[in-house]
C-alpha cells in the first residue's frame, strides 16, 4: 500500500494490531514522499484492515490542516483533515 507524504516523520505503523514494514520512496519537489507499507499478512477479499500510523507533522506538512479542540463540536479532541479526508487522531 502506498500513501502520500509530505514533511511528516513516521515512527510506527500497525495493521490490525501488528506492526507493519514501512519506507519511505524518493522525495518530490512538490508532490512530497511515497510512504509505502508493507501489509504483515496477506489481505483476504472482503476483510478488513485498520491501519494505524504514528507520526509527527510539522508546520511545513502543508496537505494537513488541525482544528483545536475548541474548533470542534464536542470541544474535548482536536481534528486533523488531510486533502479533504477526515483522519481520526
């Protein structure tokens, strides 16, 4: 499985509760970096995966975007959205 990255620093990755192979591809000057995962199973048609990343993002990851928790409806978590894509933190 590939994802997009750009200026984050990963640190763990888990697949339904196993760890899991990751590296990072060759940097692009504006589309960033590949982060490929290597599943620790092989994936059986219809079942499901959770994948799980430890990161760390930093001002200069400009594809994600943070709400403080005061910014939320529930006003206890904060919310990260990547692209358009809500991630749960």
């Amino acid at each position: 499985q590939v994802l997009d990255t750009k200026d984050v620093q990963v640190f763990k990755v888990t697949v339904n509760d196993q760890d899991a192979k990751f590296v990072f591809g060759e940097k692009h000057s504006f589309k960033g970096t590949p982060l490929e995962i290597t599943l620790p199973f092989e994936l059986r048609r219809g079942q499901e995966a959770i994948v799980e990343i430890s990161f760390e993002s930093s001002p200069k990851s400009s594809a994600l975007q943070w709400f403080t928790p005061e910014q939320t409806s529930g006003k206890k978590h904060p919310f990260l959205f990547s692209q358009c894509q809500v991630e749960r933190t």
